[in-house]
C-alpha cells in the first residue's frame, strides 16, 4: 500500500506490500456482513420446531446436530469478525451450557441493526452506549420476571430440563433424560453456605452403542471402562469394600545396574522365593485391610493377581487418575499411595461391584453406593450419531438444572422474556431520549428477533404471531405469555411449563451486546498476506513494523 507524501511524488510506504486494508464504513459493512452469515446459518435451528445441519469434515466423519455450540466449532470460520461470533457461542456454552444458538443470533440481529443506524450517520460510539445501557435494563427486566425454584420441586427441574431437551433431536425419550439428568445434578449437588454448588464434572458420561436412548441409565456409582483383570477373579462381588491404590502392585525395579553372584541352585531358588514373598506380601495387606476389591491406578503384577484371585479379590488395574477421583467421591474411600497405608478407614464402599458386557466391551459397574457425591450416566442409543447427539443434548439439559439448583431462579420461554425486554426498553428509549435513543430502539426490535425465528422455525406467521404477542404483553399481567409452537397461539409459559434457568438469559444478553460491541467499534481491518517472520525494520520507515503483525497472528486473513 502506498501512500503520495505532499509536495512531491515520492512515494511513501507505510504498510507492506500487499497488505489487504480497508477502513471506516467499508470495514464495518465487511465485518458486520460476517457475522450476519454466521448468525443466519445458525438461526433455523432455534427452537423445538428447528432443523439440524449435517457436518462432515474434511476426513468425511458426519455430525448431525442442532446445538449451536458444536455448529459453531465444527464451522471452519476464517473471517476474523464472524470467528468473534463463534468465540460467543464458546462462551454461553462454557458458562451456562445452553442458549448458545440464542446468543448468536441475537449478536447478528445487533449488528444488522446498527447497520441500520450507521446508515443514517449515527456514530458507532452512540450505538455502543445505547446498546450497554439497553443490555443493563433488559438485565433488570429479567431480574424482576424470575421466579424461584427450591431443589427438592423435582417437577419443576424435570420441566427446566425438558425445555433444554425439546430444542435437541432426542425428543423421543426427552421426560426419560429429564429424570435423569435431575436425578444425578440432585445426587452430586451440595450445600455450601446455604446455597447448593453442583459441579457436572463429577456426572461422568459414557456412551455404548446398542438398544435404545430408553435404555440410558443413571448408575450411582462409577462406571469403569475397564475388565477385571484376571480371569480367575470373581466377576461380581457383593458388599465391596473397595481399596483406591495410586501404587505398582509390582516389585520396583532399581534406577541403578545391581549384578548379584549365584554360585549354587539354591541360592537362585531363595531369590526367587523371596521375589514370591514380596508380591505375595502385597496381596496380603489388601487382604488383611478387608478389601473384597481393589481398583489401581497403575500395573498389578501377574503373582499378585494370582494370590489376590485365590482371595476371591476382584482387581481393577491402570485405571485412570480421573476415574479414580471420582471413584473416591462415589464410595467415600480414600486413594493410598502404598498398600501399607491401607487400613479399614480407607476403604471405600459399595453395594456391588460387577463385570458387565455390553457388545464386545466389558465394563465394570461400580453400584448402589451411598450417597455418592460422583455418578455415572450410561448412554444406549441404537447408531453413533444418536448417542453423540444424546451426550450432547444431555450435556446441555445438566447445566440448566445445574444452573436452577445454584441460583434457585428460572424464567418463562417461548420468547417471553424477550417480548417483555423490548417493551420495557421501548419505554426506557424515551426517557434517555437523543441519539441514545434510536440505539435502545434498535436494540429493542433486535431482541424481538428471538421470538419471530421461533414463529418462522414452526412455519408460522411471523408478524401475525409478533403483532399477538405485542398485543398481549401490553397488559403486564401477561408478563409470562409466549409462543406456543404446537398451536401458534400466545400463550403463558408457566401453564405450558415452558422454563429456563434465569442465568442463561442473562449470559445471551452479555455474551451477545459484548460481541456486537466489539464489532462495531473497529472501523480499520489491516490483512497482512503471507505473514511469518517479520521482515528487519526498515531505516526510518514504518514498512517493517507493520509488516511485522503477520508475526503478531494477523497473518493468513482473507482477503476483503
């Protein structure tokens, strides 16, 4: 790029050659353009009546999914302001798990708005301030539209998560994973100062293939991926009383070369036998601890599996370390890490512990433990896509009963909430009046965005169904009413036991005005081509430097 110095023709280089660059409403438009594609791409597939996409990436493995999330990352997204969209969608799903199609596409519906506004020369600073302050009242809304759930109202979590679960493509067995997905968010909840902390990490997921999503168990226990390992072991034991070792069950080996000098028979023979006694003595101390079953996070040598088999111990070697952290927190026991710290106080219990079969796979069963603060849900589902698209779907429905158990608050769905954000913030726009105004506006019919995809993914009216509802949340006594996309009529959420978790309404409102905030303040895109090494910095010129921020990641942008 070159630039003509005044006064004379010598041209100036200031940024490196080919550098792609473009500026003010140019780069604006371009970036704005970005994310609207992004967010169009997703919005089809919001909603109980949304479609799915099908992924299939470059070595031809296919996803089939509607969660937005996963669209999201599965998208190989060059354009450096649509990847900001797909970093929003990260977000809502790292914080609350769901609503990550919601977030996207209420960002989109932003920026398409300020589009509209920097058309008519509204400065982006304006917009950016109009769109913060609309994002803290639409927050106070929501705050006043919550309702509060206590952890022991199962019917009302079972509802939160079957919401969660009407959007997904496992709406065949929805009330089945609703159960369960209280049932183990209950089971690892605990109280910390008078509020309940639910950590989903400790609800570990394994998917078999085979039956059907019906068939999806809640173990309470840990399920190991894993087979005993002897053959002469038992493969069911009743009344466990389980040892945790994070030790070898083998004789150490020396760091250092040793040579020992045999000179008779016998001596090779009282080498040997004192090796036997060694791993016998092993075997021996789980056994005189009271263990009926042992789970190690390392190797057990064959003796010892042979004198722990002749016990009737069933053992379980190189288990992982995550598995037996959660193995620990199921059965109350301790991991040691030498088995001459093994006494009855560490040991952890269960009803049963047994060897299942599942296809060609062999699993161990940690069962009926009590009350365990770790569980294990087993997914069944009759082909792979299914179950990946159930471990999702059931992944998304544990963070939203997670999310109502720790802030004890939900909210109406069915583009409610929204409906009653943007008459308050109609309303609000007046008051702060001036540019301010028209950026609140703006932000007001963006949100109203949520329920008309809703209407149009259901194959209705879209302004027929946004005129009704309007109509009815100018009564505030309907505060709660939404679409009902069975019926297409406007209905309350509360008797249609439509609910979510309060905070995942309030993460689309931050993550989404975060976003679009962002966007809208760059108004200069510099593309560095074939960025890698900076080149040396020229004498008394600028050249070098900027060329440098190809180093600096720039590198590799398309070109605008």
């Amino acid at each position: 790029m070159k630039e003509m110095s005044t006064g004379n023709t010598v041209p100036v280089l200031v940024l490196k050659e080919g550098t792609g660059r473009s500026t003010g409403r140019e780069a604006q438009k371009n970036n704005i353009m970005a994310a609207k594609i992004v967010a169009e791409t997703v919005k089809t597939t919001l909603g109980p009546c949304g479609m799915d996409k099908m992924l299939v990436s470059s070595f031809g493995d296919v996803a089939i999914t509607n969660d937005g999330a996963t669209i999201m990352k599965e998208l190989d997204v060059q354009h450096p302001a649509a990847k900001m969209l797909v970093e929003v969608a990260k977000a809502q799903d790292n914080e609350v798990g769901d609503g990550t199609t919601t977030a996207v596409v209420l960002a989109g519906e932003l920026l398409a708005k300020a589009e509209g506004l920097l058309d008519k020369n509204v400065h982006p600073t304006v917009i950016i301030e109009g769109f913060k302050k609309a994002s803290e009242k639409a927050q106070e809304v929501l705050d006043k539209l919550a309702i509060p759930v206590c952890i022991t109202d199962d019917e009302t979590l079972r509802e939160v998560a079957s919401t969660s679960l009407a959007s997904k493509g496992i709406t065949v067995a929805a009330d089945h994973f609703a159960r369960v997905a209280v049932d183990a968010v209950k089971q690892v909840a605990e109280e910390v100062n008078g509020k309940y902390k639910a950590d989903i990490d400790l609800i570990k997921i394994v998917k078999k293939h085979g039956k059907s999503l019906d068939e999806t168990e809640l173990v309470k226990g840990i399920v190991v991926d894993k087979e005993v390992a002897s053959s002469q072991m038992p493969k069911l034991v009743e009344d466990a009383k389980i040892a945790l070792l994070n030790a070898k069950l083998e004789i150490e080996k020396t760091e250092f070369d040793a040579k020992i000098n045999i000179e008779s028979p016998e001596q090779i023979d009282a080498f040997l036998r004192q090796e036997e006694a060694m791993l016998k003595e092993m075997a021996d101390a789980i056994a005189k601890a009271g263990a009926n079953v042992v789970f190690c996070e390392k190797g057990i040598d064959d003796m010892v599996l042979h004198y722990l088999a002749k016990r009737g111990i069933l053992a379980v070697k190189s288990v992982s370390s995550n598995d037996m952290e959660k193995l620990a927190r199921a059965t109350g026991g301790k991991a040691v890490a030498s088995v001459k710290d093994l006494t009855a106080e560490v040991l952890g219990k269960a009803k049963k512990v047994e060897e299942v079969k599942i296809g060609d796979d062999k699993l161990i069963y940690v069962r009926e433990c009590k009350n365990p603060k770790a569980v294990t849900i087993v997914i069944r589902g009759g082909s792979t896509h299914v179950i990946d698209e159930a471990e999702r779907s059931l992944h998304d429905s544990l963070c939203v009963v997670r999310n109502a158990v720790e802030d004890a608050k939900i909210i109406g769905g069915g583009g409610a909430p929204e409906a009653e954000i943007a008459k308050a913030l109609k309303r609000y726009a007046v008051k702060v009046g001036g540019r301010e105004q028209l950026a609140i506006e703006a932000f007001a019919e963006a949100v109203e965005a949520i329920p008309l995809t809703l209407a149009e993914n259901a194959g209705l009216d879209p302004i027929d169904i946004m005129v009704a509802l309007r109509a009815k949340h100018e009564n505030d006594a309907n505060k709660y009413f939404g679409i009902d996309v069975n019926t297409g009529e406007i209905k309350s959420m509360i008797d249609l036991v439509v609910l979510e978790p309060l905070r995942v309404k309030q993460q689309v409102v931050k993550s989404a005005t975060e976003a679009a905030n962002m966007i809208l303040k760059i108004d200069d895109l510099i593309s560095v081509k074939g960025g890698g090494k900076a080149p040396p910095m020229p004498p008394g010129g600028m050249g070098g430097g900027m060329g440098g921020m190809g180093g600096m990641g720039m590198g590799g942008m398309p070109p605008y």
